[in-house]
C-alpha cells in the first residue's frame, strides 16, 4: 500500500525525577544525603533509510513517544537514560507543523539522522542541596517533562525523471519495458492510481530513476482527478519527459500546452523545469501520419527536424529534434531537450529515449540546482 501523507504526535521522554536519600551504612554515622539524579528522557530523531519507499508502517499509529528516564537511586545512582525514539522514514519526507504548516525538516540523504525533539532533563538528587547551612536536605528536582509536538510527515519522491501526461497515454507501458517497475497496464484510464518508481539501467553501468505519476487531466491543479494529489512527487524531478499521444483525436499542440497550463498553475517552479517531449503510440497510425504529425508538430514548437539525435540513435525515417548533446551550457529551456515519436509496443525509438534521457539527466546532475519546497 502506498501512504504518502500521515498525521503523527511525536513526544520526548520526560526526564526522571531525582531521589532523596540518605546515606545509612554501619559505623557510619550521619553519613548525609545520597540521592543520584534522575537519568534523561529520551529523544525523538527522524532517520531517512531508502529500503524504505512509503509512510504506510505508521498506519495506525497516532501517537508515537520515546521512553522516560527512570528515578535516581541512592548512593549517588544516577537513573537510567530513556531510550530515544528513531522515526525511520523513506528519502523525500518533509516533516511539517499540523498548526502553522511549516515546514520543520526536509529529509533528503540515505543515512540522515536529526533529532527533532530532546528528551526532558533529569531531576537533581539531594545530594546537590547540602551545605553549611543545610546539611540535611529533605528535597529533590522532578524531571522536566519531553516535549509533544503535532506533525505531518509528506512524502515527495525523489526521481530523474518524471513522467507528465494525460491517463491512458501509455506511461505505465513505457515505465515497465525500460525499467523495473511492474505497473498495473490497461485500456482504461486511470489504472495508475500511486506513484510508481522504476530504475532505467543502461549497458555502461549508468542508471536513472524514472516516476510514473497518475495521469493530469485539465483542471488538475483547481483540484479535477487524481493528479493533484500526486503533482508535487515530480517537483523533486530533475528532469521532465511531457508524453503526448500522436495517436489522439486532440491536437498534439492542445495536448501539450494543457499539460504545461497545469503545470504551471500548481507550480511555476516545476513549469521552469528543463524537459522533453516523447510522441507515444506511434505504432497505432501509419507511418505517413506518424511522419507528418511529428514533423508539424516539430515546427510548430518553432524548431527544425535535425539529426542531432544521431547521437543517441533516433530513426533516421522519422522527424525529430535534439538540441546540442554536449551539455546544457547555452540549452535554452523554454524548449524541449529533445521530441522524439516512440512505442512501447513495437520498440521504436526506445533504446533512443533511453539513452537520450540518461544524456539528459547526466547534464542536470551537473547543475547545482536548489531542490524546491
């Protein structure tokens, strides 16, 4: 089950309180105060772990709390430290107050641990209250009380690649022959209903992360189908790959600049995105229609069919555009990195988009970008 979003309360230990005791031993006399202190209470960490992909192990659970530290003993013992709590969460989890919705902590990096809240200090022992004037203290600290906080764990995949189109457009297909992923695939719209991972492998040891999200229809950001809920696991992409079907009644223009409308009404950030643009379903109209739509469509983006993509092995016999492959120094991203007509059925054009792509996201690895909220 995939669960990206949980509300939790989280509560440090409260600290142990101290004791009051006095020292009682044969042949000693008025041995005075011994009381240890009060150990800690534990602390709340967050730690990211990517053997972890969602939030579902905490279905179920509302109130998560790290141990109490135990009362100090006499003889100076102090009390035993509580036990922390660790929140294992998968990488792309943002930890956000329920209250003020800000965000607290953005969890990125395999490995990260952060404590979120310490535990309550321990109380003193008497044994800190004796003086001249007050040799028998009769009095000890209580343990300070942890702290409860009341949060919502997000969860925003981290991926390379993100797939943006509309349901029924051939993502899942084009997702499960290129990576590892297993989607459900289906002649009916919205058989993507969670976000899908898969890692591209190609034959150089290089590999990628390509995410398949439901499919947008217009109006997704006012709230319409399910790719709102789902839009903001491919603000975390580095890379978009616009798929439009060149086998549609719509218009491949319509098509696309919907898709980029959407975009960009639930995030301007996410439209400056660099990207490109695969023609799915190239196997289900002639070739002469495939010919003529690619290369209309082409120009109508105001770019001209090229052999650049000969590079990453495009069809010759069909129009398509790359831009420069030798980086995005001087790319101009108000235009696809690449259109390139494909199918996943019959296999055109795949081993192109692979590679393609993996030139694609290599360039963006390159630039320092800062990941958005």
């Amino acid at each position: 089950m995939f669960v990206d979003n949980v509300q939790l309360t989280l509560s440090s230990g409260n600290g142990g309180a101290g004791c009051v005791s006095f020292r009682r031993e044969k042949h000693v006399i008025k041995g005075g105060p011994d009381g240890g202190d009060g150990g800690k209470g534990g602390n709340v960490f967050f730690k990211v772990d990517k053997n972890t992909h969602t939030l579902s192990h905490f279905r179920g659970s509302q109130h998560l709390k790290a141990k109490n530290g135990q009362p100090g003993m006499a003889r100076k013992c102090y009390g035993k430290y509580g036990e922390s709590l660790e929140v294992i969460v998968p990488p792309g989890t943002q930890v956000v107050d329920t209250q003020t919705g800000d965000i607290l902590l953005d969890l990125i990096t395999d490995g990260q641990k952060t404590m979120f809240i310490e535990g309550g200090k321990g109380g003193l022992g008497n044994v800190h209250f004796k003086g001249p004037t007050n040799q028998r203290p009769s009095y000890a600290q209580p343990g300070i009380n942890g702290e409860t906080k009341s949060v919502r764990l997000e969860l925003k995949l981290i991926a390379d690649v993100g797939l943006v189109g509309f349901p029924n457009v051939g993502k899942s297909t084009l997702i499960s022959v290129l990576s590892n992923a297993e989607p459900e695939i289906a002649n009916y719209e919205f058989t993507t209903l969670t976000p899908k991972l898969g890692v591209v492998e190609t034959d150089n040891y290089q590999s990628y992360v390509m995410a398949d999200i439901p499919g947008i229809i217009e109006g997704a950001s006012d709230g319409r189908g399910l790719g709102l809920d789902f839009l903001k696991h491919i603000e975390r992409t580095k890379f978009l790959l616009f798929m439009v079907d060149i086998a549609n009644y719509r218009e491949l223009e319509d098509q696309f600049k919907t898709l980029a409308e959407e975009l960009k009404n639930f995030s301007q950030n996410l439209a400056d995105r660099h990207y490109a643009i695969a023609l799915t379903r190239s196997d289900a109209i002639s070739d002469e229609e495939v010919v003529e739509k690619s290369k209309g469509f082409i120009e109508m983006l105001g770019l001209e069919p090229n052999k650049n993509g000969k590079h990453f092995g495009f069809e010759e016999s069909i129009p398509a555009f790359c831009q420069d492959v030798n980086g995005f120094e001087g790319y101009d991203s108000s235009k696809p990195y690449f259109v390139m007509p494909i199918s996943s059925i019959s296999r055109k054009n795949l081993e192109a988009i692979k590679y393609a792509l993996l030139g694609a996201v290599n360039e963006t690895r390159k630039v320092k970008e800062e990941i958005i909220d």
